[in-house]
C-alpha cells in the first residue's frame, strides 16, 4: 500500500503508480467522499492525452531542405550598408 504525507494546505500527492492506473494526469477531476470511516477518491473526467511534441504530426509534400542549406540564399543578393 502506498502512502503520502499531508501538506499544511491539506494536500496530498497520489502517487504515481495510482495515478497511472486510474488515468489521472493534469487537469483530471476527482471527487472524494467518505463511507463508513474511510475516505473514496472517484475519477470524474479523465484530462485529454496530450502530445509529449509536436514533430512528425504534419505530412510535408515538399522536399526536406539539407542540412547545409543557407537561408541567406533564399534573399538573393543583399546590399552593404555604408558602401
């Protein structure tokens, strides 16, 4: 069984193992309730997965560019101040 300690606030953390069986992340709500002495954590809404990133979710049709590519030729020539 796991356990937590109680914060001045009255906060406690679920541990993580807990956590991951019933879904809960960021922004889950959960309900409590006590029945015949002992306290019931109820999962309401469990939060949206969300990404870890973004990269590879959007399909490019154009060629990738190569790692040595210079952006400064996409300018054409540019002028020198002063000159």
């Amino acid at each position: 069984m796991d356990s937590s300690s109680v914060t001045s606030k009255g906060q406690v953390t679920i541990p993580k193992d807990i956590r991951r069986e019933l879904g809960i992340r960021q922004g889950s709500r959960v309900a409590f309730r006590v029945r015949k002495g002992k306290a019931e954590l109820r999962v309401l809404r469990r939060a949206p997965q969300q990404a870890a990133s973004g990269f590879g979710m959007l399909a490019v049709r154009r060629r990738h560019l190569p790692a040595n590519f210079d952006v400064a030729t996409l300018f054409g020539r540019t002028r020198r101040s002063g000159a």
